[in-house]
C-alpha cells in the first residue's frame, strides 16, 4: 500500500463545476503539500498546511491531522484548472512522499 | 527573482555517455532537492542538501549517480555511465526552512538515454 494515496486517479468536469480531489496518508507529517503540474511540465506549490485550512482565490485545501486525510477544492472550476494536482506529505527526515497525482480535465 | 534555474530542458544521450544536470536555486534558500519523475514511478527524491551538505542520498538509484553542492547557489547531478532506465524528467526545487516554507521547482530536465 502507498504510503500517499490520492483520489480520484483521473477527473473529468464541466467548466464552473466544484471540484474535489482527496488525499489519505498512512505517516506521520510534519506538513502537507499540494502541487500543480501543467501539461508542459513545470510544478507550481499551491498549499503548505500542517492544519485546518487556507484559501487562494478558487482554491482551498484542507487537512485532518486525526483522520491523515486531505481535501483539494476547486471553486468555479475553469478550462485552466486543468492539470495534475500532486499531493505531498513532508516527513521527519525532510524528505517528501508523493501521492500519484490527479489528473483534471475541465471543459468548456 | 529568477526562480530555481535548471540547464539543459532537454538532454538525449547514448547509452554509456556522462550526463550532468545542473541547478542554480533561488538565492537565499538553504535546502536543495533533487527530484525524479517517471510514469511508473511518479516523483521521487533522489538526494538533499541543507547548507550545502548532503543531508539524505538513499534514494539515490546507484553509484552511477552523484550530486554536488560546493557552494550555495550551484548544485549538480551527475549520471556516468548512463543507461535507457535513467530516461525521466529530473527536477531540482529548493526552499528556505523546509517545514515551514513551500517548495520551488525548476522548469526540470528531460533526459532521455538511446
């Protein structure tokens, strides 16, 4: 079993829907990522949390510290959100275990 | 400011060759990651600096691969000899305080070995 697990694998929506995109870890953290990679390849942060949660503009990201689970959302979902969201756990020793990835797919 | 600066984008090597790959990160950040993306196997760290010192190389494949920090706005991966399975997108990303600062990706080298 993955040490990250994220949910769905692949996402398909229609433009403005409201999008969800689940994370469940099995380690201990010391904080939580959320990134973004675009089809041409580049990775962008969006989140760092350790709990609670935090907004940027359509995006929120929330995180379960009891549960090891958390939540990616997207607001008015846009042809431009479409992307590979990776979520990431930071551990003790530094390093980052990666989820798989979600690949979302919006449509106009 | 520039953000983390990795050169080439691109690399098609044979089988064999030496491959370096370079990374120049964001000035003032104290830790550097190298980083290996493949279908298969997703992201994966390969080693880490703090201040310029190797802090975890364990997920460094084998002793064909090295990296180097001799200062702190300069890193390098080194691959000799290469083969086919090193084919992947490597990035480089770095950070200020690793737990509490999100991390910054190079645009990453495709590396692709014949």
């Amino acid at each position: 079993k993955n040490e990250v697990e994220q949910s769905p694998q692949n996402l398909t929506a229609q433009e403005g829907e409201f999008i969800t995109i689940n994370c469940s870890y099995s380690v201990g953290i010391s904080a939580l990522h959320w990134l973004q990679q675009h089809p041409g390849g580049g990775i962008v942060s969006l989140f760092m949390l350790s709990s609670g949660k935090k907004k940027h503009g359509r995006l929120i990201a929330t995180i379960n510290i009891q549960e090891k689970h958390s939540s990616l959302h997207i607001t008015a979902s846009h042809p431009r959100d479409s992307a590979v969201y990776i979520c990431a756990v930071g551990g003790s020793q530094g390093n980052l275990i990666f989820g798989k990835g979600t690949k979302l797919s919006v449509k106009p | 400011d520039a953000g983390v600066i990795q050169s080439p984008r691109h690399e098609v090597t044979e089988m064999g060759q030496e491959v370096t790959l370079r990374c120049k990160p964001i000035s003032g950040h104290n830790s550097l990651f190298w980083y290996r993306q493949t279908m298969m196997r997703g992201l994966e760290l390969l080693i880490y600096f703090n201040n310029n010192v190797p802090i975890d190389d364990s997920g460094m494949p084998e002793d064909r691969f090295s990296a180097k920090m001799p200062n702190a706005s300069f890193s390098t991966l080194k691959i000799q000899p290469s083969e086919p399975r090193d084919s992947a997108v490597y990035f480089c990303a770095s950070t200020w305080e690793f737990y509490n600062s999100p991390l910054h990706f190079g645009n990453g080298t495709r590396l692709t070995v014949t």
